[in-house]
C-alpha cells in the first residue's frame, strides 16, 4: 500500500478471455491506517463490509470476527476515481 500511498495515480487493467478494458485514476485508501475524509471508524467498517460482500459475493457469517481478522491484517480496499477509461480495440 506504501506504493499508493505515494503515487496514487494509478492504472488497472480487467481481463476476461481476450477481451479487456483498463481504467486510470486517482486511487483512495480505506481501511485501519488509511481514513476516507468525513469518514469515521464506523464508516470505514462499512466500506471494509461492502468491499468484502462485492468480492466473495455474498455475506460473512460472523462480521465481528470478520472485522477483528481484517483489522489484525491491516486490510485496506481500494477505490479508485476513474479518469479515464480504454476499452478493447
């Protein structure tokens, strides 16, 4: 995270067989050592939850252990603001 904590501008490439699309723009930082401005401890839990739910595609069976595990791990999401965006020729 020290990366982009540095140089947040950053560029993400999404692939799918051979089909993609790569997207630019200013990455932000959610998590325990990175706060979102105007957001709380409490906010930053729910996008940490969000971010979680959209990836495994589902709920935790047990958010507080969940949130105690992440917590422990310094886990972070990152959201980016894209800019710009490239589509497949």
């Amino acid at each position: 995270m020290s990366d982009i904590r540095a140089r947040p501008e950053v560029t993400v490439v999404f692939r799918s067989g051979w089909q993609w699309v790569a997207v630019e723009g200013r990455a932000e930082l959610a998590g325990p050592d990175d706060r979102l401005d105007g957001l709380g401890k409490d906010e930053t839990t729910r996008v940490l939850r969000a971010t979680y739910a959209a990836a495994v595609g589902g709920s935790a069976d047990d958010w507080a252990a969940l949130d105690e595990s992440m917590a422990a791990e310094r886990q972070t999401a990152v959201l980016l603001r894209i800019d710009r965006v490239y589509p497949a020729p």
